[in-house]
C-alpha cells in the first residue's frame, strides 16, 4: 500500500475530518481520521474530489 505524501491531507481541516488518499493497487481512495472511506476510483483527482467532498459536507461522518 503506498500512501502519497502529497496528498496528506488534503487542504487544512478541522480534526474531525482530516482525509487523506491511499493507493491500493491501480486504485486510490480516499480515507478520513473520523472512520470514513471513499469508494476505489482509478482516477486520483476524482478520490480527492470525494474527500473534499467529505471534509466540506455538514453533519455527522458519512
């Protein structure tokens, strides 16, 4: 599993949503601190879009 430095984290967030993206394989995903995961995407843009996604929604962890 290679997590990219670069990526870590994405933008500065409160604690309670610091994402991050994880490669497995030919997929990323996204992962936050508060147990929420992405879905596999083959396109690393879009697993960033998702935990931006994640990091800005309001409310309780999806």
């Amino acid at each position: 599993m290679y997590q990219d430095s670069s990526d870590s984290p994405v933008d500065s967030a409160p604690p309670a949503h610091s994402t991050t993206t994880v490669e497995r394989g030919s997929f990323c995903l996204a992962r936050c601190v508060c147990g929420w995961s992405g879905p596999a995407r083959r396109a690393r843009d879009r697993a960033r879009t998702d935990a931006e996604q994640h990091r800005s929604s309001p409310g309780e962890p999806r």
